[in-house]
C-alpha cells in the first residue's frame, strides 16, 4: 500500500496535478476548532494544495461527522485529519479510509483508537489533555494560596460534551486537586463547550456557592461564559480553561479570564498539514506527535496575542 502511495505521489508531481487534502472538525462552533482550521489552511496554501475545512452543524452531531468523512473519500482526497467527539465515528472512518488507501490522521487527541482501527491511523496530533487539566489544577491551588494564605476554597467544574476530552482535562484537574483536603469541588455540571451554557451553569451555582472561589472549564470558551457570570454577579471569581484562543487572550486582559491553557491550535493544524506532506512525500512520521502546552495569564499574556 505505502509503494503504491508513493507512485501516486510522484505521478502527481510529473503531471502537475493539484494535491487536496481534508480537515473534519467535530463543530465550528469553538473558536478552538476555528483557529486549528486556520493554521490547517494557512499550511496548506504555503504548499500550494487545496484543503476542505469541513464540519457538522453541532458537535454531538456524529453521524452528519461520518458522513463527512465518507464525502471526502468519495471525493478523492488524498490525506485526511479528524476530530469526532464519538469514538464509534472515529473507528469507523478509520477503517473506510484504511480501505481506500487515505492517510487517516486523528488531531486533537492522543488516545489511540481500538488496535484493529488504530492501525488505519496513520498518526495522532495532539496535546497531552491530562497534562493540561493537570497544569490548570496546580494554576487553581496557587491562587487559592494566594488568596487564603493556604490551599482551600470551592471550586466549580464545567464540563464538556460526555467523551475522551471532558474525561481527560477534568481527570488530569481532579488528580491535583484531590491532594489538597480543604479544597472541595462544590459542583461538576455539564455546559456542552457552550459559552452562553457555562454563563447560565454557573449564575445558578453562584446563588447555591455564593462563596465560590474557582471555576475551571474544560474549555476556553466555558471558562470564559463563567467569567461573564461572576462580573455580572459582582463575584471575585477566578475562571481558568483549556484551549488558548485569541479571545481567550483578550478575555485576560479585560479581566474576564484568569488564566489558560494555550494549546496552540493554530500550530496544531499546521503540524497536522506538515505531517500530511511528509507522508505523501514517502517520509515516515511518529505515530504520536505531541504538542505543547502552557499556562497563559496577565503575566504572560501579551508574549502569546
């Protein structure tokens, strides 16, 4: 199959033929999948190809995903990259892309598929998401000293849609947090990724935790939704998420955010294009490749906008 690949490759180049390769988020509605798409197509261009930035309307939507994925095939691209919220969508467009011969990345996430579609995949691009739960926790107990002079307070989770990255940024949050005794997590609520979700989530657990100290999105744009509620409630409330959007940026300047986790997702879709001209290209490329994360504030801000 990879000989086969690269004769088609080089066919490609004599006959001067365009390369078009496709990105399928799980939504467009997250400003996260939005800047990814971006690095993706910035990427693409510098090459010269044609990328279809493609996603379903809202992402529970996972067979409107599927049937993204089965669209691009039957089109004919040559690489594709996905990030589905279901794990069932992803296994399946694995093993239609592995029949067609099609490069299958996975960006976003790092946990591998089931062994008998993880070998369609060709790689997985992403950040640790536990780490980054992690380095949010460790971001909220430093606050709370701040604050308190010791490790106590309350703190409010907001959750993603049910799936492998609500499961790993809150696990990776709660494995600090549960070192330290006399900081209790008040409440754990699902917002969906929804800004305008978190904002109503958290007004109610405002009026039941007036004291409320903390609340951690699992991502930016939760995060940001509470942040919203606390100023509207005129409540001392430190807000911190995942993701590292240019909103999210300007949100900790304007006070609304404390703090994230920059993912960089811009240079996440660009390594997802690179990695993709590798493999056409013939080269090999690690079957993980990890992205960085770091905790961003008003401190450091301005070194990322």
């Amino acid at each position: 199959m990879k000989k086969l690949l690269v004769f088609a490759m080089v066919l490609i180049a004599v006959l001067g033929l365009s390369v078009e390769v496709a990105l399928i988020a799980p939504a467009f509605t997250s400003t996260f999948h939005v800047t990814v798409a971006n690095g993706a197509e910035a990427q693409a261009e510098e090459y010269g190809w044609t990328i279809d930035l493609v996603a379903p309307q809202q992402e529970s939507d996972y067979l409107a995903g599927l049937q993204l994925i089965e669209s691009m095939l039957t089109r004919g691209v040559q690489a594709m990259s996905v990030n589905m919220i279901s794990m069932e969508a992803m296994i399946q467009g694995a093993r239609e892309a592995g029949a067609e011969g099609v490069p299958y990345f996975v960006h976003n996430s790092l946990v591998p598929l089931p062994e008998e579609s993880d070998r369609y995949v060709t790689a997985y691009v992403g950040y640790d998401q536990r780490k980054a739960g992690r380095q949010c926790a460790a971001k909220a107990v430093q606050l709370l000293i701040d604050r308190y002079g010791e490790a106590k307070g309350q703190i409010l989770i907001l959750q993603g849609i049910p799936g492998y990255h609500t499961t790993e940024r809150e696990g990776g949050f709660r494995e600090i947090i549960e070192l330290f005794p006399d900081i209790e997590i008040v409440a754990s609520q699902p917002a969906d990724w929804l800004r305008d979700m978190a904002m109503s989530v958290t007004e109610n657990v405002l009026q039941a935790y007036p004291n409320l100290d903390v609340v951690f999105g699992c991502s930016d744009a939760m995060a940001q939704g509470a942040g919203q509620a606390a100023l509207a409630e005129g409540k001392d409330v430190y807000t911190i998420g995942i993701d590292g959007n240019p909103d999210a940026f300007e949100d900790i300047k304007k006070g609304i955010l404390t703090a994230t986790a920059a993912t960089q997702p811009y240079e996440m879709g660009a390594i997802v294009v690179r990695s993709m001209k590798k493999v056409l290209d013939g080269e090999e490329v690690p079957h993980f490749i990890v992205t960085p994360t770091v905790i961003v504030d008003l401190d450091n801000v301005d070194d990322f906008m």
